[in-house]
C-alpha cells in the first residue's frame, strides 16, 4: 500500500498499514532515489527544569539538602515525609513518595543552643546561631549522604563566630566507629564570614554517612552554609550523570522551565552561589537553591557540546526583565549587564541564540497566566525588547494546537521563528494502542499547521515550523522524586515511533526536546551513588548516533510495524528503522530501489522478552543496545518486542 505523499518534498514513509501474514515475510519497498527534507539535528534535543530531581538530586552534584537553610533548624524529625499524590496516572497512581518537608539538619548537643538569627544572616531569611559551653561541644548534623568508599569529596562551610568558640571540626562519618570519620578542623573562627575548604575520604560505603559541623571550645558561632560534592563533579556537575549525557549527544538543551520559568527570577542565579537566596519552588514542591543558574547551565551545554536553548518569564516576569536578562547574556562587554557579567566571570558574550518566550501561557496552571487577546500583546513586546538588545536572537513562542496557536500565528507571526507545542500520552494497556498513540498525535499537529499554512495569511511566504518543545510519555509511580516516573520497554517502542514520525513530517517538525531528561519523566535515572539509562533514553542515543540525516520514502503493507528509512549524511549507507511492536519476530523482504546494499552493514537492536523490561541504577542493565555486523546474505528480521536499526552499506 502507497502512502499518500507528505509536506512539499513529496516524502513517503510507512506508518501503520495493513496486516500482513504471520506466515509471509514482511514486504518493504524503500525508494532511495525519492528523498524529502533532511532531518534537523534539534530533532533530538533535550528538556531540563528546575522540578524534582532533575537538576538538584540528578544532575548537580551537592549533596547536602537545604544546605543555605532556608528551614529553620529546630532538631524535629523526620524531615523527610511521605506525600501521596492523586490518584490520577500522570499525578502519580496515589503512590506515596518522600519529600523534604522541614530542616534536614540535626542539632548536635543541646537543641535550646540553636537558635535561627535573622540579623546579619549571611543567605537568605535567616542563619543558625549556636551557643556551645566548654566541654559540651555542640553543632549540626546532616545525615542520609550516599558514600563511597575510597571516594574523595570536597566543599567548603562558612563560619563566624567568638574566638574562643573554637575549633570547629567539620567530619564526614561513614560508620559508628570511632575511626569511621574522616575530620577537617578550623582551629579559630573570626567575627567576620569565612569560606574554609573542605577534603574528605570515605573509608566505606554506604547510604547514611552524615557531615558533622561541631565546636568544641566556649561561645557562639554561625553556619552560613556547608556545601559537599564527589571531588570528581565537573564544575558542579556529577560525573556520572554528564558521562550518560553525552552518550544522549542532545544538541539542544531547553532550561529553565517549564512552569517553572513563569514565576522565576533569573538575577537569583547569579553572582556567588553561597550569597544566592534559596526560594520556594515558585511552580512545584521543595526549595530552589539557586545554586544552577545561568553561568553553571551555560557550563553545562559548553562541557556536553549542547546548544542552549533559554526560557524567558513571560508570566509574572515583565518585558524590561526580558530585555535585561538577554543583555546580560548576550550584551557586549561595555554594556552596563555586560560589565555585571564579567564580575560574574564570563566578559565575553554567551551568544545564545534560541530563546522561548514563556511556556504554556494557555493554561490556568501557568503562573500569570492571562486571556489569549492580552498574551499576544505582550508576546510581541517582550520579542520587541529582546530583539533591540540583540537582533540575532531567534524567538520561539508558545503554541497549542486550536485557537491558541491560530491566534499566535495570525498575530505574531513577525514575532518568532518557530511555534512551540507540547505532547504527553499515559499508559494504554493494549501494547499496539500504547505504541500507536504517540505517531498519531505528532502527526495531527504536523496536519493542524499545515492546515494553518494555507488559512492564515500572515503565514504567506513564511516557514514558521514547530518546536515540540516537551514530548514524552508521563504516568505511573513516582520512584524518582516528584515526577520521576519509570520508563519500560515499551515506551521506548513508543518513543521509537514518536521519532519516525517527526522523520515522516521534516517540514513541519524543525525542534523537539524531550522532557525531561534525567529523573523527572527523564530518559537518565539516578540514585545518590549510581546512574543509568532508561529504556527511552538508549532509543534517543541509538537514533541520535546511527539514524540517517535524509529521509526516503518507504511503502509497504506490514502492519502493525512501523518503519522509517533515512541516507546518512555522506551517503554512503541506508539506515533502514524497525518498530515492532508484538511478540512475535518478523523477517523482512526489502524491495530496496535507488541504490544497491552491498551485503554489508551493522544491526543495532534494542529488545526484551517482555513490555515491562526495564533498567535501574546500582543493578544490571536489562535492556540495551546489542550491536551485530552483517555479511552478505545476512537475513533482516526485526525481534518480537524490539526496535531494530540497520546501517546498510551501499555500492
């Protein structure tokens, strides 16, 4: 079966066609010689907000909680209580999860000694002051700290305090041992805030190592924060969680938010992380640190070769907000934000490019949220303000496919270079439904706007495409922190799938980012000492690694599979992918026109014997990337439960 042609390239692709026979080979025609528009590389971007574990607790290395104490440390546990969310998929099936409630912090010796002193508090609200007597030494404690043993870690903590009140010994303990602690002393404080670094060594393992900050001599002293990371994080970053993501190869990273952006305040990451004051999470649960900001996510994207792609507040932020922070990024060094950059540590200009103004503004959830006829309005100024700061910059706006993206378009369509839309799908247990959900909804956003392209008249001469800025599939327990779903092998089916379709409709589908990338609904989980893949994330490395660049156009009947093919860049192999969604293993019979295979080439396939297979961090990888080389007269088949990618090398 033909199917019908696709965008203005004429692309043909398979998507789920007719059955065919159990007792037949599965019949592929792929036409080489009959290309559509070459895919973007953002096609494989990435989605990153401050929400859950997904910055702090996945990918920044700190591993003490609420280290600039924004609770007040009263020594009451548990700090950490168990949250049952609704009952509903996507909120988390009414499985409970912990969340830090109140000071994580501990009082070391009389809990009357520890009070919380608002004046000349060195971050934030206020800063604990702690009365200690001459041999009854007192302090704070912070337990639950993942070790490792032989592994270094350092920090720092800030002190003030009588002189007298000293030594401080600041003591990572491993164990209940006397010798199960490694201890940094600061043998006399001033009364002035002092930064004095911290180096430890874990002499074993374990999940519940705690910091002990103790004085021992006869006065008062101050905490002004503590901070504790593996020694080998890379610029804040974890180690291990920047190995996985630059296996993904994402090369775009959307930050900060999400709904999150709609009520942040980006001069509060900036400046020194110790003096940055911590917040309530403006949008979700915890404490924003505000130990991420612009400088370390720029770090980020730098150490990962990723583009950043930056959200500017268009909820309760104001136009001047926007303005200020792209001179900031973007401003030369004699402009007044430039010159505040290079305090900071960065004298030249970012030169960040792509910038999204504001996200989901349709909705009610959204804070600032505003009527459709009001945001248009304040859309196009807050694009106007930017543009006057740096005419270069490459606004995408906030659509949802209806009257919300009808009228973005109609009215602002001077106004951006690309049109946002985001997509989440739940659980179906009918595997083919499951899989299936995720093509059919990419493709009617791709129909909806070229749809626009022929009704709007503000679209004429113009190729204003969409960026799926947030795409993934969203439901289940939350094992991960808030949010942070597990991913089996199925979704990595459908996720599959979601690609080839984003291939079908290149002329349509320039950005997408999957959401999020690491815990919260992300392709990378994490636990305090170990990281590891999730089923989705090895489909995004697979296809961002090894599929082709130019689609060609498939044609066949060969439901329920479904196949997309692609010429590399150099053109010097057929990259040919498989979704096949059932329990039963399929051989293919490939008509191939256009070019001549060779015999020769590489299979990659990622397959399970069930749905449910799935990875975990600490434990052995159940489903991955298993990699074979052809020869000639090599079969190819696509696996029960698998998506299969092969590499053909063509004469």
């Amino acid at each position: 079966m033909e199917y019908p042609t696709f965008g203005r390239a004429g692309l043909v692709l398979l998507g789920f066609a007719l059955a065919a026979s159990a007792a037949e080979p599965v019949r592929v025609a792929i036409d080489a010689a009959k290309t559509s528009e070459p895919i973007s590389k953002y096609i494989y971007g990435q989605f990153i907000e401050h929400l859950g574990r997904c910055i702090y607790g996945g990918m920044w290395a700190e591993m003490l909680e609420d280290r600039k104490f924004y609770y007040p440390v009263t020594g009451e546990a548990p700090a950490w209580t168990m949250f049952k969310p609704g009952m509903r998929s996507y909120e988390g099936e009414g499985h409970p999860y912990e969340l830090l409630t109140r000071s994580p912090w501990m009082i070391l010796g009389d809990k009357q000694a520890v009070a919380m002193a608002k004046d000349d508090a060195y971050v934030g609200e206020h800063t604990p002051a702690i009365a200690v007597q001459s041999g009854k030494p007192g302090g704070l404690m912070q337990e639950r700290l993942g070790l490792v043993e032989g592994r270094e870690y350092e920090g720092r903590i800030v002190l003030r305090g009588d002189a007298a009140a000293g030594p401080v010994e600041v003591s990572l303990v491993w164990g209940g041992g006397a010798s199960d602690r490694h201890t940094v002393t600061v043998p006399k404080l001033t009364d002035a805030y002092v930064k004095y670094p911290l180096r430890f060594r874990s002499g074993a393992s374990t999940d519940n190592g705690r910091l002990e900050i103790a004085a021992w001599g006869a006065g008062r002293f101050r905490i002004g924060t503590a901070s504790l990371m593996p020694a080998d994080h890379v610029r804040g970053w974890r180690a291990d969680t920047l190995a996985l993501l630059k296996e993904l190869d994402s090369p775009v990273y959307r930050w900060p938010g999400g709904n999150f952006v709609s009520g942040y305040n980006w001069r509060d990451g900036i400046g020194d992380p110790d003096r940055r004051p911590p917040r309530k999470n403006p949008a979700w649960t915890g404490v924003e640190h505000n130990d991420v900001g612009i400088h370390e996510y720029l770090d980020l994207c730098r150490e990962i070769g990723a583009e950043p792609f930056i959200a500017v507040n268009t909820g309760l932020g104001s136009v001047e907000e926007a303005a200020r922070q792209i001179e900031y990024v973007n401003g030369a060094p004699e402009t007044a934000l430039g010159r505040e950059r290079a305090r900071n540590g960065h004298p030249e200009p970012f030169d960040v490019k792509w910038w999204a103004i504001g996200n989901e503004m349709y909705g009610d959830w959204q804070l600032g949220h505003m009527p459709l006829t009001e945001y248009v309005k304040k859309h196009n100024r807050v694009v106007d303000a930017m543009r006057a700061v740096d005419g270069s910059m490459r606004p995408i706006a906030v659509g949802a496919v209806g009257e919300w993206s009808q009228a973005m378009l109609t009215h602002s369509a001077d106004h951006m270079d690309l049109l946002s839309e985001h997509l989440y799908w739940q659980n179906e247990d009918d595997l083919l439904r499951h899989v299936r959900q995720v093509p059919e909804r990419i493709r009617k956003v791709a129909d909806a706007h070229r749809q626009y392209r022929k009704e709007i008249a503000a679209l004429k001469g113009k190729d204003i495409r969409i960026a799926m800025d947030e795409w993934n599939y969203w439901y289940g327990p939350n094992e991960y922190g808030e949010l942070g779903v597990r991913y089996f092998l199925d979704d990595a089916l459908g996720i599959a799938a979601g690609l080839h379709e984003f291939f079908r409709n290149s002329d349509i589908y320039f950005m997408a980012n999957y959401a999020q990338t690491v815990n919260v609904i992300g392709a990378i989980k994490t636990t305090k000492t170990a990281v590891e893949m999730e089923t989705t994330g090895l489909v995004l490395k697979l296809y961002r690694r090894r599929f082709g660049a130019t689609p060609v156009a498939v044609s066949g009947a060969y439901e329920p599979l479904d196949i997309a093919a692609a010429w590399t860049k150099d053109d010097k192999a057929l990259t040919v992918a498989i979704v096949n969604p059932t329990g039963e293993a399929r051989e293919i019979a490939l008509d191939l026109r256009g070019a001549s295979w060779s015999g020769k080439g590489m299979r990659y396939r990622i397959a399970a014997p069930h749905r449910r297979a799935h990875n975990a961090p600490g434990k052995p990888r159940a489903v991955d990337i298993r990699t074979t080389a052809l020869t000639p007269g090599s079969p190819l088949d696509a696996a029960a439960l698998s998506v299969t990618l092969y590499s053909l090398a063509v004469d």
